[in-house]
C-alpha cells in the first residue's frame, strides 16, 4: 500500500495534510482509510468473496 505518493511531493508532507509537517491531520486519515478499503477489496475479491 502505497499512500506516500497521495500524501507527499518531493520536498515531504504536503501541507493540506499536516499541521506541523509531521503528525497527519484527518485529511490524511481519510484517504489512508481509502487506501486500506481498497486493499481489503482487493483480497476479499482473491478469496472468492466479492462485496
């Protein structure tokens, strides 16, 4: 899973996504939510188990 490139550039932590350009903000959170359903999607449909 690959949310780096969602949530960084070159130069770190884009703003939109960071208070103090460390800690994730909820912003943040939720494309990581996004990320987790998509690769839970994606296993459920390998085991058989389409939802």
């Amino acid at each position: 899973m690959d949310i780096n490139s969602r949530l960084s550039s070159n130069h770190g932590l884009k703003k939109e996504f960071s208070r103090d350009g460390t800690h994730l903000n909820e912003s943040a959170y939720i494309i990581w939510a996004e990320e987790i359903k998509s690769v839970l999607k994606t296993i459920e449909k390998s085991q058989g188990n389409p939802k």
